[in-house]
C-alpha cells in the first residue's frame, strides 16, 4: 500500500513552491520589462535610420517639426483614407515629421513602444506617439514673418542642414516621450514631441504654456502627468529612456544622462536648468558655437 503525504509533508511543498514563485516572478516580470526595453530600443533606432534615408532625398536636412502650419497644407491621414480634405471622417491631418518620414519607416507601429499605450482614436493615434521629436533644435520654430497661410498663422518651420550638427554621435534626434500618455485619445500636435532640459529661457523657441524645460513643477503642457517634470521626456526603464542620435545610434539614457551638460536638478524649478557644458551637452546641435543662454 503507497504511504500518503502527511499533513506537515503538504505544507513543507506548498511553502517551497511559495518561496520559489516569490523568487522567480519578479525574474520574469524583469525579463518581460527587458524585452519590451530591447523593442523600444529597436523602434527608436529605426526611426532615426528612416530619418537619415529621407534627408538623403532631401538635400541632407532634417524633417521639420510640421512641413506646413497652413490649413491649405492639410494631408490625408495614413490612417484613415477619408480623414481627408473634404472628407468624410475628418479635414486631414497636419504633416508632422511622423509623416514626413512614414514612407520611410513605412510602418506606424513603429512610432508605438510595447511599454506605452497605443490610441484606439484614429486621429489621436496619428498625433500622440511613444517617442518624441528633437524639433525645437533640428528645425526652427519661427513666430513670424510667414505669408503663406493669409488670416492665418504666422508660425512656420524651417529646416536645418545635418552640415550645421557639430557633434552627430552626441545630438538627440528621437527620445522616448509621453505623448500618447499624456493626451490618450484626444489628438493633440503636441503629442510626438519632447522638450529639452534648457527649453525656458532660451534663443529657441519651443512650445509651451508658460514654463517648459527640465524641473520640479514645471508648468509644461505635460504637467501633472509622469513626463510634466521632464516636459515629454519618458523614463519608462528603470529611471530612463531610449535615445536615437543623429548619427543612427540609439542607446538607453539614464534621466540624469539624457540632461548631461546642465545643472538639471529634478528638486529645482525648470527655469533654473541652464546649459553648463556646451560640448557634453546632447540636445543642441550647435555644440560649442551656440550662444550663452
């Protein structure tokens, strides 16, 4: 006759089983996270690729930010044929760099990390990505002066040249962002973009309420949301996030190396971050020549 497991046998299983499950799912759930991290990682860096393969069709400069701010500059949204001029779902998109580059990467989930949410809203799905563009520095935000849009806007962009990056291997181009958190299903122009750390003051201009930058408590049009203190910038790993740079590298960044090059303090106002070091810095493609801020 087979003898039974006695009552304290059952026990002694069930707490090793117990003792191995607390072991082994905080493994799984890092390797999960790691995995998800090395797709983040593969989508940012295809971004910035496809970028370097359209600025070869374009005299060699970057996207800007919105190849038109007129409503006559309306496109169809790729992803949907009648959210069109005088469509039917929709009067079409405006042609952000996420278009501009599209054919290119020529996949839209490509601007989506398997860490972040992904709209189900068609025209919020085209605006609010997972990653952000470094628009204020690789094109300029101009406020006045344009004349193509009457009764209109006077903002427009203009590109720079990749001639004008002094340090390629050291400037941002993509940064994992906040856009589809921050907006969710409401489409916002806002959604594929990051700020920089010395964004408020500064000789650019960047888009903003009042206060934009890097800083406790800054007054961005992300705040009260988990990028508000680093205006778009997503560390969605372990205090960090992905970065592609405009030589077609992309690597993770701690928070603090992703500011590299300023007295960033995430403890101090944002008005108070100022860029310290000109070549370490990563988000001014200027490098040394750019003016004191």
């Amino acid at each position: 006759m087979k003898k039974a497991f006695t009552l304290i046998e059952l026990l002694v299983v069930i707490a090793i089983i117990a003792i191995l499950a607390a072991i082994l799912f905080p493994v799984f759930a890092q390797a999960k996270l790691a995995a998800k991290k090395t797709s983040d990682l593969s989508n940012i860096d295809q971004l910035v690729k496809g970028t370097l393969i359209y600025m070869n069709d374009y005299d060699d400069n970057f996207p800007t930010w919105c190849s038109s701010l007129c409503n006559a500059g309306r496109v169809t949204n790729p992803l949907d044929p009648n959210d069109t001029p005088g469509g039917t779902t929709g009067i079409g998109r405006r042609p952000m760099w996420q278009y501009e580059i599209y054919p290119y990467v020529k996949s839209w989930d490509m601007y989506f990390s398997p860490s972040d949410h992904r709209p189900t809203n068609l025209v919020a799905r085209y605006y609010n990505l997972s990653y952000g563009y470094n628009y204020g520095y690789l094109s300029t935000l101009n406020v006045s002066g344009n004349t193509a849009c009457p009764g209109e806007t006077g903002q427009w962009f203009s590109s720079i040249s990749s001639t004008s990056v002094d340090q390629p291997a050291n400037i941002v181009a993509f940064a994992d962002n906040g856009g589809a958190l921050a907006f969710g299903e409401s489409g916002s122009t806002l959604g594929d973009i990051v700020n920089p750390p010395d964004a408020w003051p500064s000789t650019q201009y960047f888009y903003g309420p009042t206060e934009v930058g890097w800083g406790l408590n800054c007054k961005d049009y992300f705040q009260g949301t988990t990028v508000g203190d680093t205006d778009g910038f997503s560390p969605r790993y372990t205090g960090g996030g992905n970065l592609s740079f405009t030589d077609g590298h992309a690597k993770f960044n701690k928070t603090s190396q992703a500011a590299i090059g300023t007295n960033y303090n995430p403890q101090v106002s944002c008005e108070a971050t100022k860029v310290t070091d000109k070549t370490k810095y990563m988000w001014d493609p200027r490098g040394a020549s750019a003016p004191t801020e």
